[in-house]
C-alpha cells in the first residue's frame, strides 16, 4: 500500500493522474524514474508486480536524425540537448551493445531504424512549434512529428 501511494504521488509529481498512464518527465533539469540519460524517463509503477512492459502516457515528438540501428548515441543526443535545453532529448538505443538494461523503445517508429528525438509536448500546436525550432536550425532538414508512448521492456 505504501509503494501504490509513493507512485501516485510521484505521478502526479510528473503531471499525471494516479489511474492513467503516467506522463513522462520531459525536462532534462527534473529526470523522474531510474532511466539512461538517453531514454525519455516517466514514473514507473512501484508495486512490486512482474510486468513485461509498462507505457507511457502518449505523447509528440519530433523525429530530428534517423540512422541504422545502434549507431546513434551520446555525442548525437548532447548535440540536439544543446539546441532545446528545456525539452527533453532521447535516443533509441534498445537491445545495443549487448546491454540487456537498454530495455526502452518507443510505440509507432520502425524498429529497423534507431533515432534522434526531442520531446515535442502533448499538443499538436506545442509540437508544431518544436518542429519549426528544429528546421529553423537548418541540422535537421528532414524532421518530423511523430505520436508516441516510451515503452520499457522488462529484461
């Protein structure tokens, strides 16, 4: 019972509500949860039940880099973190390196292609705005906005 309320309140910490899927924490001065610096955090639940996978409450991104799987990481990620210092930059790194603790993916992206990404907000106009930074830039010429919840897969 102790943990169920720990979780609520470290939910609605994050701006969701207890009983929907829990939000993420998308600014990279206040990560929520025990995620890599290149994964998207949200609050996990804290029961102690076995879950295979566990969902984000839905969310715009904007896709900034595609590229084959496992070959984007860090130096990619810091050099997009620097342009939006506000929203949170992740990376899709699951299953590389042979790490079984790069257990985060995300829903509606091609598996076959890992990313660069930059939290965009929950509104299509908020997300727009982000779109516009990011080609304004002139780095990401073919960015564009994507619907999707962080996934994290139980190794």
């Amino acid at each position: 019972m102790i943990r169920a309320a720990a979780f609520a309140v470290a939910a609605l910490a994050c701006g969701a509500r207890a009983d929907a899927l829990p939000e993420v924490c998308p600014d990279p001065q206040e990560p929520c949860g025990a995620f890599k610096p290149h994964d998207l955090p949200f609050v996990r639940e804290a029961d102690g039940k076995a879950r295979g996978e566990e969902l984000s409450a839905p969310f715009l991104a904007v896709i900034l880099k595609s590229a084959p799987p496992c070959t984007l990481g860090e130096p990619e990620r810091g050099e997009a973190q620097a342009v939006f210092p506000r929203k949170k930059v992740f990376v899709l790194r699951f299953e590389c390196d042979g790490d079984a603790e790069n257990n985060v993916t995300y829903t509606n992206v091609d598996p076959r292609h890992a990313f660069v990404a930059v939290y965009a907000g929950r509104t299509r106009e908020e997300a727009e705005e982000t779109l516009a930074v990011a080609k304004l830039t002139g780095r990401y010429p073919d960015a564009n906005l994507r619907r999707m919840q962080v996934r994290f897969v139980s190794p």
